[in-house]
C-alpha cells in the first residue's frame, strides 16, 4: 500500500517534523474531527494505542480496583489486559460458536454486584449482538465498552460500531484496516460529560 502513496505521505511527514507538532495538536484534532463524522458519533478522542483507548475509556466510566468487567477471551490479550491493570478483573464470558462473539444468552448469568462495564469485542469485522448486550447493561446499569479495534467503518443494524455503547475503542496498529506509522488508537463516544472526562484523563487531567 505505501509505494503508491509514498510522496504523498513523506510530503506530510515532512510538514508535521517542520511543524515540530508530534503529540496531539491541529492534526490529531482534524483527525479526531473527521473520524467521528465517518463513524457517526459526537466525539473522537486520540490516544497512544488500542490498549490505551481501552484503558481510557474504563478509567473514565469508573472502572477501578476490585470491579469487575464481562467480556471475552476469544480476543487479543490487551482486551482483558486493560482491565487487569486498572486493578479490576475480567470475568470472561463463552462465545458464540458461530460468531465467535459474545454470546449474550451467556451475559446475564455473568453478572454480579461487583460487575462495572462489559466489554463486548467486535471480531475480524463483524459486530457483536449489540441490541442484547445494550438491554442486559442497561437493566444492570453498567457502561458498555465496545473493543473496536477491528471494527472500523463495520456497522450493526446500520448503526456504526464503536458508537451503540458509552465507548468505542478503536486501534490502529500497522496490521489493522486503518494502519498508523506506529501505533495509536482512539476513543469514540455520544456523551459529551464521558468525552470531556476522557480527554482531561488523557492529558493526565
């Protein structure tokens, strides 16, 4: 994919080192801009990795030691990673055998008072049973964390993923759909309160 794009993309690399504007700034902004028009949502929030965009957005619904979060082990290990190191614990729930996503029947039966978000993964694409899994949260009223980080420009029910629970979690390391020179990610929301608290979090407040 670089050779036919190269002079364009050593033209910006050039403009952003003369810049000296390597973290975050106008660039990042348009970026984040542009993003959450192509994704549908209110807001895009860039940060240093699909992991840290995971991080982020459990930090900022509340996530902390001795909670628990649902979500799957049939997925890249950041996923349960994230939660870990935020002292929390992820309790993981079997698949479906067709999908290889969540498999929502086996949600509700996870739940406990301890339970803090669930973490449905959208693999290779293809959206987890979201409707579902927004019901079972919403009884339960706990934030839904949606790890997109294979999932941009796929959609549920005509509804863009990353943008059905009260975060997305998108990467964009070299081997996704969207590749970075690096890594980077990116959180996702509709709620203006969770997006300003996402983003003081991300400069450290």
């Amino acid at each position: 994919q670089y050779p036919p794009m190269r002079e364009r993309i050593q033209a910006e690399i050039t403009r952003v080192c003369d810049s000296q504007r390597f973290i975050l700034g106008s660039d990042v902004e348009a970026f984040e801009r542009r993003f959450a028009e192509y994704c549908g949502v209110r807001h895009a929030i860039g940060c240093a990795s699909g992991t840290d965009a995971l991080e982020l957005a459990l930090m900022a619904a509340g996530v902390g030691p001795g909670d628990e979060v649902l979500t799957v082990p049939f997925t890249f290990f950041a996923t349960a990673g994230s939660i870990a190191r935020l002292g929390a614990r992820p309790v993981f729930v079997d698949i479906d055998p067709v999908t290889f996503n969540l498999d929502v029947n086996a949600v509700g039966a996870a739940l406990t008072e301890s339970t803090r978000a669930i973490m449905p993964v959208h693999l290779f694409g293809l959206g987890a049973d979201m409707d579902p899994v927004m019901d079972v949260a919403s009884r339960a009223g706990v934030p839904v964390v949606e790890d997109a980080a294979q999932a941009i420009g796929a959609t549920y029910q005509s509804r863009p993923l990353g943008g059905i629970g009260a975060f997305g979690c998108f990467s964009f390391f070299p081997s996704k759909n969207l590749g970075a020179f690096g890594d980077a990610g990116l959180v996702t929301t509709n709620d203006d309160a969770l997006a300003k608290r996402a983003r003081l979090m991300r400069t450290h407040g």
